[in-house]
C-alpha cells in the first residue's frame, strides 16, 4: 500500500464532514467521476455506484461504472473501502495535530493516496488566513 500525509488547516470534525458526504468523494479521489451512495450513506457495508474512467490509448478516456463497498467507518478517525474495479482498496485515517488542525494520512493499493491527500488539502482548509 502507498502511504502519503498532509497537515490539513482544518478541525478533524470538519475534515470528517467533508468525507462523510458521499457526493464528495469524486472531488477527492482521483479517477472516481461521479458517486451514487446507497441510503445508508457512509457506513459499514454500504454499497455505492461509482463512475470511473478507463484510459486507452485508441479510444482515449471512456467511464464505466464500477461498485465500492464501504468496509469499515470510526467517526472521526478512519474510514476504509474497496472498489471492484479496477481492483482498489483505499484507507483515510484522521489524527488532530492542534485545535484547527488536523494530519490526514491515506493509503491506497494503487498509487492514488498522494494525489488524494493533496485534493484533500486543496478542499478543506477552513482554518487558512485569507
């Protein structure tokens, strides 16, 4: 598993907002498009349609869509899933570094956790001086 980390500028409450929306997870993980959760949201065994692109070098990107299971979710601290396919299993753990601060740790089997963790901190930085 490929590991990276960034100090977001932002509370773990918020943080933990951010990533319990369903609807975000294309804003963060790259090479998923679009999201379309079950009811149960983010929780253990939840089911979400998602919206991935394939890339070929004739046709070029093409989506498909693909399933991830929500495996396992401890509120404000670590959420775990896997995607069917392209075979993909994914981590985000959460630890407060200060009051308005939070270090975002994620882990991914196929190269995508460094490009992750910098969306995240491009997204959530409630606590950045203007």
């Amino acid at each position: 598993m490929k590991e990276a980390s960034l100090e977001l500028l932002a509370s773990r409450a918020e943080v933990w907002a951010f990533l319990a929306e369903p609807y975000h997870l294309p804003d963060w993980w790259p090479g998923i498009t679009g999201v379309e959760p079950d009811r149960r949201g983010l929780s253990p065994g939840a089911r979400w349609k998602v919206i991935s692109s394939k890339h070929n070098i004739l046709a070029g990107r093409r989506p498909f869509e693909t399933l991830l299971l929500v495996r396992d979710v401890e509120p404000l601290e670590r959420l775990t899933f896997h995607v069917l396919k392209p075979k993909l299993d994914g981590e985000v753990r959460l630890r407060t570094t200060a009051p308005d601060r939070t270090m975002v740790t994620v882990l991914s089997n196929r190269g995508r956790a460094e490009r992750a963790v910098k969306r995240l901190y491009d997204l959530v930085q409630t606590a950045a001086e203007m």
